[in-house]
C-alpha cells in the first residue's frame, strides 16, 4: 500500500493569506501538539501520518513552486513527485503512478490511495487506510472511495449515494464493510441533502484508492506512456481535468468505505476558524461584546473587533476580508482582479 498527498490549488477561498504562492495547506494557523506553538494542515497530516507508521509509504505530489515550502515546514524527509504545471488531479494521480511505477519500480498489483494534503482528521483515521486496501482487493472493484457519515444536511460537501442491493444479496448480509456506489451528487441544497441523508448517502472526503495497473492501463489506452520521464514530456497533453470526471463519473465499478470517526474540509474560513489555534492569532484584539469570532491578522498593524458576532477577520499582504462566518464561502465570487496586485504597488510608490 502507498499513499499519494495531493498539494495543489491556490486555495482561494482563504484569501487574502492563501494564495497560489502559498496554498492554505502552508497556514500555520493550528494548534500544534503539547499546547505551544502552530502548524499547518501540511505538518498535521504528516506528523499523523508518522505516528501511524505510515510515512514510510507516502509521496507527495505537488508542482514546482510548491516544493520549496513543503521542504521548508517538513524538511528532505517525504519523497516529492514534480508536476512540470498545474493542471489537475487526474494528470497529478496519473504522473504519480508513472513515478511509483517505473521510478519506485511498485508492483503493478500494489494499492495506491490518494488522499488531499489537508484532510483534517482524526489520528484513527489512518488505521482505516488499512481496510480501504482490503475493501478494494475483495470487491474487484476498480475504485474504494471513503465516505463520512454526515454530521448534518450540509450543503458544503458532495455526496456518494449507495446503491440498494436486493435485500436477499448474501454479500449485504454478510459484508457491510463496504457498499456499492450509485452516483455522485455535488455540492446539493439543503432540502436535497437531507433526501440524500435518508438515503443513506455519505461525504465525498476525495480519498480513494485503486490497484497501481487499473491507472496504467487508463493511462496506456489514451495512448500515454508509463514512464515518468516521458510521461512529463507530454504532460501538457493529459486531459486538463479531474479525476472525478475522467475515472469516477460513470464507473459501475466503484465501492466505498465508511468513514464513522470525525472528518472536515477546512477549505472555508467558516470551517478553518471553528479549529484555530486561538481567538486572536497575530496583532489584535476583541471585544468582550463580541461572541464567536476570530482575527487572523499577519500584518504589522492591529485589528480591533468591536460589537460584533460570527465574524471572521483575516488580514495579510494581499488585502483585508471581513466576512460573516456563514458567508465567508461567498467570498469566491469577490476576490480581486488580476490587476489589483499591480494598482497596489503602484499607491505604495507615490
């Protein structure tokens, strides 16, 4: 069994301290162990990852502009598979298994599980990568996802629906450490998701895994090599789209694991300051009247919060946001035009 972080993506919706120079898995903005200190969802991860013995077995893959913060909060220690561009996650997992297999040189039987780089989760969490290997290699299936049982109808998350089987099926009977998919459902409102919810229906986490030769062969029968020096040669001629849509959307051959244990995507300001490390991270200060909000503040200047409630305030070198938590996501419909970088280096040289 390997394990494949994917760190990529600019993270946009934790602007103005993510960016596409520093991706919010970078942030150290939560509570590092022992009570002293910070550490992003990047040293989280491996630090768990470690702790299961795991670590041994991971790669990260990421782009080039990404390495040098990744050796930076991590040190040489974890193996890194070079993107030559971002592109998306398909030709990210297809490079990684042209790594691992004519670099690593892994068995072509051998089980790969993806996993995001920030996935916040419990340290149990990595005890179930173990069953998520064994679900695969029983059902024959081509994919095994894992799904989180939902905590509430959100409307946050996309969702895998399973498929009914007939109630006579000895495999439902006797086996329920997986289920078959039915489809997938992204991102719903909320009367759709508390259908879904009745339906059994789980938390897509992007965490799946799959048999090293079921990802060669896709690969070879588009007419790619499994070599990973030619591989990144053509890497600009893989499809530029996501895993999802090129081997998930329409397969009848995928299974998923539940997930029972906690798991949560801090992609959101709403999501990432239910788990920061404090009230106040940086220079700044609230309000007694205040209930339930949060300053991230990295610039050199103080932020004071007055009278209000379920309000995030993050303050970096690219701007400013104020931002009602339950709003927050909104923000990716406002972020600044390309330009704005440029207008403000011009104001600060007049």
């Amino acid at each position: 069994m390997k394990l494949v972080l994917l760190s990529g993506g600019s993270g946009t919706r934790l602007w103005p301290l993510s960016s596409s120079i520093r991706s919010k898995q970078f942030l150290q903005v939560l509570p590092a162990p022992g009570g002293g200190g910070y550490e992003s969802m990047l040293q989280r991860i491996w630090r768990q990852l470690s702790a299961a013995g795991l670590n041994h077995e991971a790669y990260i893959a990421t782009s080039s502009g990404q390495e040098t913060l990744i050796r930076k909060q991590l040190g040489a220690a974890p193996p890194i598979i070079m993107e030559p561009r971002r592109r998306d996650t398909f030709p990210a997992i297809g490079l990684a298994s042209a790594y691992l297999y004519s670099v690593e040189k892994i068995s072509p039987e051998e089980t790969v599980i993806v996993l995001p780089v920030d996935a916040y989760v419990s340290d149990e969490f990595f005890f179930k990568l173990a069953e998520l290997d064994h679900a695969l290699r029983q059902s024959c299936a081509e994919v095994a996802l894992l799904g989180a049982r939902p905590s509430e109808a959100s409307e946050k998350y996309g969702y895998i629906v399973p498929a009914r089987p007939p109630a006579s099926s000895p495999r439902h009977q006797e086996n329920q450490m997986y289920v078959h998919v039915d489809c997938f459902v992204e991102k719903p409102d909320r009367a759709t998701a508390e259908k879904l919810l009745v339906q059994q229906a789980m938390w897509n986490c992007g965490i799946f895994a799959f048999r090293l030769c079921d990802l060669l062969k896709r690969l070879e029968s588009a007419g790619f090599p499994a070599d990973y020096a030619e591989l990144q040669r053509q890497y600009h001629r893989l499809p530029k789209s996501s895993f999802d849509v090129e081997v998930l959307e329409g397969n009848r051959r995928l299974i998923c694991v539940p997930y029972l244990d906690s798991w949560k995507d801090l992609g959101t300001w709403n999501t990432l300051s239910e788990e920061l490390a404090s009230s106040v991270l940086g220079w700044g200060q609230i309000s007694p009247d205040s209930l339930n909000c949060q300053i991230v503040n990295e610039l050199d200047i103080p932020v004071m919060l007055v009278g209000l409630d379920d309000v995030i305030v993050a303050a970096g070198s690219a701007g400013i946001l104020v931002a009602r938590k339950d709003a927050a996501d909104h923000l990716k419909h406002l972020l600044p035009a390309p330009d704005m970088e440029a207008r403000k280096e011009i104001i600060h040289s007049d």
